[in-house]
C-alpha cells in the first residue's frame, strides 16, 4: 500500500547521505519527490 500517495516532497540534500535516504523511502511510499543539492549532475537511483 502506497501510504503517500497524492503527496509531493521537497529533499533539500536529496543527492546523497540522509537526503537521500529519505528521498528513496518517500519515493518507495508514492509520494512524488522533488531533490535539491550543491552537486552538478544527475545521480541515478
């Protein structure tokens, strides 16, 4: 069950540590996830 469903989130520091982390988990529960970082270049997950 997507239990973030419908949502949206902003994850500053998305690219990688914590943020990214907790970028993958709300991606996982459905929310649509929006990351922002200090780092060119697109990381794949």
């Amino acid at each position: 069950m997507l239990r973030l469903a419908n949502k949206a989130a902003f994850i500053p520091g998305g690219g990688t540590g914590i943020g990214r982390a907790c970028a993958l988990l709300l991606a996982r529960e459905g929310a649509q996830a929006t990351l922002a970082g200090r780092h060119s270049g697109l990381t794949a997950y």
